[in-house]
C-alpha cells in the first residue's frame, strides 16, 4: 500500500511537487548563476548604433521599461514558466501514471542498499536537474508549445463544430501567440551558449560536494543501524510479552528513536565529515572542522555494517518485522547488483579523495614556515585540507621556494584528481542509466487509472 501523507496518498502529492517546482526550479537556477539570459543576443551595426531613429527608440525604452527590470522578468519569470512548460504538459498529461510509476519503482527498488539509492539516486538527480533539463528544455519548450496549442484546440467544442479551416487557423493563432517567446529564450540559450557555461560552473561545484554527498549518505545509513538495534530491543520486548502473556505490553517509541538517530548522525558527521561547500560560505567556499573521514571509510562504516547484518538476520530468523512494500522483482535484483558492481568499482576512487588529503595536510604542517606564508588560515588548525585546495597551495609553495619538487607534486595530485573524477563521472552516467531503465520500465508497468500498490 502507499503511504499516505495527511491523507493524501504520497505518489500523487510528489506528482504535485514536481509539476510546483519546475519553474522554481528554473529560476532559482537563474538566479544562483552567473550566467544570465539578456534581452538583445543580437548583433549592432555601428551604422544602426548611430542612426537617430535607433537612437530614440533604446532611450525610450531605457525609460519606459528599464533594461534591469526586462532582465528579471525575462530570467525570473519567462525563462522557467517556458523551459518547465514540456514537462509541466508531461506531468498533467500523465498524473495518475505517473503516481502509479512511482509506486511501482518504490516497490521494486526496495531491494537496493539504502547507501546506493541515496547516493546514486541523488547523483542521477544532480545530472537530470543540472545538466539534462537545462540542455534539453529550450528546444522542447518549442514544440511543447504546439503541443499546448493542438490540446486547446481539440479540448475545444466549438472549434470542432466549425470547418477544418478554422480549426487550422485557431490552433495556428495559438501557436503563434506561445511559441515566440520559447524560440527566443533558446535561441539566445543556444546562440551564447549558456548551457555549456551553466554545465562547467554546475560541474565545478558537484567536484567539491561529490566527497560530502557519499560521506553523508554513508553516515545517514550507519545511524539508522545503530538505531535499528534500540527499535529490535523493543520489538523484541514486545514479541516475548506477546508470546508469554498474550498481551504485547511495550510498544516501539518511533518518534524517539527517530531523535535518537537524528543525534547520532549529527555526532558521526561532526567527527568523520572534515567540511561542507557551498560557495559563497566563504573566501574558498568551504567551511572546515577537521572531521576524519578515515573514521567513517575504515571503521565506523563497518561496524555499522555488520550491526546491521546481525539485525536483518534476526528479523529474518525471527520474524519480527514483516517487509512491507518489499517487492523481490528481477528488475529490482539485476539493479541492485548493477549499483553494488558501479560502487565496488568506482566507489574506491571517492574514498581515496576524501582520505589522502588527511595525509598530505599532515605532511604540509611540517613546514611550518610555509604553511603561515601559503596556507589560507582557515586551515591552520585543521588537520584536513580538502584536495581540490591542495594543488592552489602546492603551487604558493613553488612559487614562495622555487623548489620544484612542489610543482612536481601539484602535478601528481591533480592528475590524481582528475582521473578519479573522471572515474566518479562514468559512475554517474552509469547510474543515471540505470535509474532511467528502472523508470521507463515502472511507467511502462504502470496503468494510467487510479491504482494503489
């Protein structure tokens, strides 16, 4: 069955999620970017630049509509209600098979590790939302438009009754009126190629944040296995009262070992998270406490791991826990062992950036000399200094010494780091495959009437 949230069923409120925050979305990507949509893409003559007619129209416009005030409206308010408008039509055209996909894919991805459907699913998220839709968007806007125009005329009665004449004419008129504005918006999204920039700087920020999101969604699944030991106490407990006295006395306090685990992650992630990035947070971007994050990689994670294994293997013994909404598809199997293989072989790559930077700081803070004169002071008394920082210092120390063997290793760590990023990229695609097969296969499973699974 699906959950229900406030009595809404929890498919169709995400339904409705999506189709509110495309166009947030869109704008908020405008307005985070340093690239912007600009009303004139158009080349100037230096003759029109001097012709007193061209003249007097920019200055009235100047006047009229203020250039600053257009820019806002065209990357605010245009520009997403146009780039969401093909799958805005999506989403309304197939709301209740959309719901229904979601429960199906729910259903049948259970059976995938919770640290892989986090991490991978939020990395196939981060490729949909910042590299797909915005790449892809403008020129679907174009024929969505046309589209839009089509479902006018056919949900209209009286066009229908009129000649075929008129319904060409109508839905013409429609199209005209929609679709300039999307052609616009793509030809200067194209023409000035926004999406490339938008790809680099977005890519450039997922590089810092890649470490951060794979430790978090590690931390998040060990704090729910040190909880699940407290709920398997209490449901034990409950268990026993039921089978000896008939009665089941103690009841499992969810709401406090939600808390509970809640405290958890927040005390794992203080101690093994070495910083967060978001830029603009500060000078570089990063804001460190000197977390160890070989904690997590080299010992936390695998108690954790077999705490887990103990508990899942009572709950099978035992029976204590019945598996709702676990749905042992083949689909389910082949992807579960297809994200198992992409972590066991890529996964390593993301573990090495997060570790070695522990090791090199510790080398960089035996020149103390160096480190006051190259390395920014947020870092001095940090035992951990994230590895996209380390070549930028490595090089203050080749320019402040002359020493080459500091060029020599700035070298190395950046070929170090791009090649495991590049890995981690592949990983990525391969992901994204992979939750797009397991989505068209839960739409195509899926029925447009109203289902509940």
């Amino acid at each position: 069955m699906s959950r229900r949230i406030g009595g809404v069923l929890a498919v169709r409120l995400l339904v409705v999620i999506c189709a509110v925050a495309l166009p947030i979305y869109f704008a908020f990507i405008f307005a985070i970017s340093p690239y912007k949509i600009y009303q004139y893409p158009f080349q100037i003559y230096p003759l029109l630049v001097n012709n007193p007619i061209y003249q007097f129209v920019t200055q009235s416009l100047q006047f009229i509509l203020k250039f600053s005030f257009v820019d806002g409206l065209m990357n605010y308010v245009i520009t997403p209600i146009f780039f969401s408008l093909p799958w805005l039509l999506f989403i309304v055209i197939n709301r209740t098979r959309l719901a229904n996909t979601f429960s199906v894919m729910n259903s049948s991805t259970t059976v995938i590790p919770l640290r892989y459907r986090m991490f991978y699913g939020f990395t196939t998220l981060i490729v949909i939302l910042f590299f797909i839709l915005p790449t892809i968007s403008p020129i679907l806007s174009i024929f969505a438009g046309i589209i839009l125009a089509g479902r006018i005329v056919t949900m209209s009665d009286w066009v229908w009754k009129a000649g075929r004449g008129t319904r060409i004419a109508y839905g013409a008129l429609i199209a005209f009126m929609v679709c300039p504005l999307p052609i616009y918006a793509a030809y200067i999204f194209y023409s000035g190629q926004i999406f490339v920039l938008l790809a680099n700087w977005i890519w450039g920020i997922w590089t810092n944040i890649m470490i951060m999101v794979y430790s978090i969604a590690m931390v998040i699944v060990d704090s729910l296995a040190i909880g699940s030991i407290i709920w398997l106490v209490f449901a034990g407990a409950g268990e026993f009262e039921a089978q000896t006295y008939g009665i089941k006395m103690t009841e499992v306090p969810y709401k406090l070992i939600l808390i509970f685990q809640i405290a958890v992650f927040l005390v794992l992630a203080y101690f093994t998270l070495p910083y967060i990035y978001f830029p603009g947070i500060s000078p570089s971007g990063y804001l460190t406490w000197g977390g160890n994050p070989e904690l997590l990689f080299n010992y936390i994670n695998y108690i954790c791991l077999g705490i887990f294994g103990i508990v899942t293997l009572i709950i099978l013994v035992r029976g204590t826990q019945k598996r709702a909404g676990f749905n042992p598809s083949l689909v389910g199997f082949i992807l579960a062992g297809a994200f198992i293989g992409v972590d066991y072989l890529t996964g390593k790559y993301i573990i090495q950036l997060a570790l070695i930077p522990k090791y090199i700081s510790w080398y960089l803070y035996t020149l103390p000399n160096l480190v006051v004169n190259c390395v920014p002071p947020q870092y001095w008394f940090n035992l951990y200094i994230p590895i996209n920082e380390i070549p930028k210092i490595l090089t203050y120390f080749f320019i402040y010494t002359g020493n080459p063997f500091f060029l020599n290793l700035v070298y190395q760590i950046w070929y170090l780091i791009q090649t495991n990023i590049f890995i981690t990229l592949i990983a990525m695609v391969v992901a994204s495959v992979l939750w797009f097969f397991a989505f068209v296969w839960s739409f195509a499973k899926s029925s447009s009437k109203e289902v509940t699974f």
